[in-house]
C-alpha cells in the first residue's frame, strides 16, 4: 500500500516503486540498527566511551575496504545486483547481533558483516537514484528517495517502540525484524532492470579533478561519527536515556525527514551545491557546540533530531559528483574512493574522540569535530560546477 501511494505520488514506474520499496525496506532495517546500537552495546556488553570508539575501528573498516570489495563486484555484477548482496549481509548481521553475539568476538564478526552490508548500499544507491532521475532534477529524485527512506525508519523504529513497550528490550526481536527487512529489500533491488543496457561503471577511479568531492566526503565522516557514536552516547551515558527514547527520536526525525528530505532534494536543485554544503557545515558546527556546553536534555534531543535531518544533505555530494564527472562510469567507483577516505577519518577520529572523552570530557570531542566543521565550510565554498540544462520534473 504504502508503495503504491509513492508511485502514484511520484507518477513512477515499476523500476523506481521497486527502488522506494527497497529504500523503505533498508530504511527501516537502518532504523532499528542505529536506534538501538548505543543502548544494545552499553546494556549487553557494558561498552565504556573508550571502548565504544575502539568498536567504530572494526565497523568502519568495510568503509575503508569499500574501493577495493566494488572494484571486485563490478567486475561481474551491476550496481542493482551490488545492492542485493548488501541486504543478503545486511540480515546475516542482524541476525547474528541479535541471537549469536554475547561475547566481543562474535559481536565484532557480526557488525562487520553488518556494516559491510551498509556500505555497499552506501556506494551504490545514489548510482542507480541517478539512472532513475531526469537531467538537472537529480536532487528531487534523490530527496524522494530520501523520503522513503525516512518512511521506512519510521517503520522499524515503531516496530522497536512497540517491542520495548511490550517485551523490554529484547535486542533479539529488535533485529529479528531488521533482518526480515533488509531481506525484503534484498528482494526488489533484484527485480531493478535500471542500468541493464547502459554502460557497465569502471572498477577504480582516481582523478585530481574530483578532488573537492574527496574532500567533502572525509568531511562527511566527521559528521557521521558525531552522529553515529557520540552524539547519541551523550544521551545514553551521561544522561541514561533508554532505548525507546531513543527510538522516539529516531521516530520524530524521520517523520520530519519524510517532508523535508525532499524539499531539501529540491533545494538542492535550486541553490546548488555550494550553498547546501557549506550551510551544513556551519549548522554542524552549531550542533557540536550544544553537545559540548548545553546539559538541557531537551535541547539535546533536539540537536539529535536536527542532526538526524541534516544527514539528507549527504545527496548534495552525489549530485555535485554528477554534475562534474568526466563519465558516468567514473560515479560509482568515484563515491566508493570517496567512502574509503571518509572512513580514514572514521576509523581514526573515535579512538582519539574516545580517548579525549576519557581523559579530558566530552566537550573536547565537539570541539574537535566543531573545529572541522568550521575549516570544512571554507572548503566547501570552493565548490564549482558547470551550468546544466534541466529537464522537465519527473
């Protein structure tokens, strides 16, 4: 049902309502995993903030890994049947976080498993997004995929809010459901014929032209471990919120995500990248600075939840990367280098977050990250791109 009122909404065919029932399905298999994560690592492993850093090594390496796993999938797969096999490993981690995982072994196995997964789908949903969009609308297509996603969270976040209510948190049912999800979307990325005809992407990229995108996607990784680590561990260590707490925010912001992701989708469009990018940096910076001085837990949660929204910006660096690509095979293998570097910085930041944290507090952590922020808006000015003719809105 609710892929139909998309597709009518969106006047699509069968490929993209296959691709919002993906992207729900994947959506709400994220939404249960970073939902529960920092609950799940402090209530059955009794994970302190060093340690929680320490994890992020072994989670981000698929990250790190990413240029070199797409270089060998593409060699005999196109990106439609990569997003498959991510949502095979995807359920696979799920399955073992939530059944085989009591010792620090297994749980290391599973999340990498897990993550590998992730960051497949993370190199090659926006590629196939971009097949589906018109010339010059690329970032309304990406915001409505966006919104579905959002939908999608939505989905498996109230599936954990109704589990923890009745049962208590029971990480075994939270993702049992995860798995069934992203096995659901593992089944409509197959049926995607996208691409089929067009020419098959390179397997690696390296150009100085591309450079700024390299850039920007490091910055990315800040980002995302202000998010995905210590941002919600504020809440869960030093404020001792409870995991349907925080699926309540995950719930809030992505409701709010599925208006507004594709209006950014839209602004994206209409402002460029430029601007987007280099407001996102300063909105981060703002954000860090909360985290680090404000003990209003109130305001926190909404820094969470602006966070969480602010995360759809990421679509600017893969329009910006079609917009100047010397060929559309160069995308693919171009946002997997980018995901690498990014998880330079993601491997690396936490262990010296968490030790920071540690040693001198947490608003040290912020500090760093705000101070990036701020060196990060500077680079972001430098963005330029071509004048594109645009087609009409599909």
């Amino acid at each position: 049902m609710v892929a139909r009122v998309l597709s009518k909404l969106a006047g699509i065919g069968p490929d993209f309502r296959h691709m919002l029932l993906a992207t729900l399905c994947f959506g709400a298999a994220s939404g249960i995993f970073m939902s529960t994560l920092n609950n799940y690592l402090s209530d059955v492993h009794d994970l302190g903030a060093a340690a929680r850093g320490w994890l992020e090594f072994p989670r981000e390496l698929p990250g790190f890994l990413i240029i070199g796993v797409s270089a060998l999938l593409l060699s005999f797969m196109r990106e439609a049947r990569m997003a498959a096999v991510a949502m095979i490993l995807t359920a696979i981690g799920a399955l073992g976080l939530g059944i085989v995982a009591r010792d620090m072994a297994p749980l290391i196995v599973f999340i990498v498993i897990w993550s590998m997964g992730d960051h497949i789908i993370f190199a090659v949903e926006g590629p196939i997004g971009l097949k589906l969009a018109k010339r010059g609308n690329e970032g309304r297509r990406l915001g409505q995929l966006g919104g579905a996603r959002n939908l999608g969270v939505i989905l498996g976040v109230s599936g954990v809010y109704l589990l923890a209510k009745v049962f208590g948190e029971r990480y075994e049912f939270f993702y049992g459901l995860a798995a069934i999800a992203a096995g659901l979307a593992g089944w409509n990325y197959m049926k995607l014929r996208v691409g089929e005809t067009s020419a098959r992407s390179r397997r690696l990229v390296w150009k100085k032209k591309y450079g700024i995108f390299y850039a920007i996607s490091a910055l990315f990784g800040v980002r995302k471990q202000i998010f995905l680590a210590f941002g919600g561990w504020v809440l869960v260590s030093l404020h001792g919120v409870p995991v349907s707490t925080v699926a309540l925010l995950y719930f809030i912001a992505a409701a709010l995500g599925v208006l507004f992701r594709p209006l950014l989708g839209d602004i994206i469009d209409w402002v460029g990248e430029r601007a987007v990018l280099a407001a996102d940096e300063i909105l981060l910076l703002g954000i860090c600075l909360i985290y680090a001085f404000v003990n209003d837990v109130k305001l926190l949660y909404a820094a969470y939840i602006l966070d969480s929204i602010l995360f759809a910006l990421r679509i600017a660096r893969t329009t910006y990367l079609k917009k100047i690509a010397d060929d559309p095979a160069d995308i693919t293998p171009t946002i997997s280098m980018g995901i690498t570097i990014d998880h330079v910085v993601a491997m690396s930041l936490p262990v010296l977050s968490g030790w920071l944290w540690e040693t001198y507090g947490h608003k040290w952590v912020f500090l760093l990250a705000g101070a990036i922020a701020l060196g990060g808006f500077f680079i972001c000015l430098r963005i330029r791109v071509p004048k594109q003719d645009v087609e009409a809105p599909a």
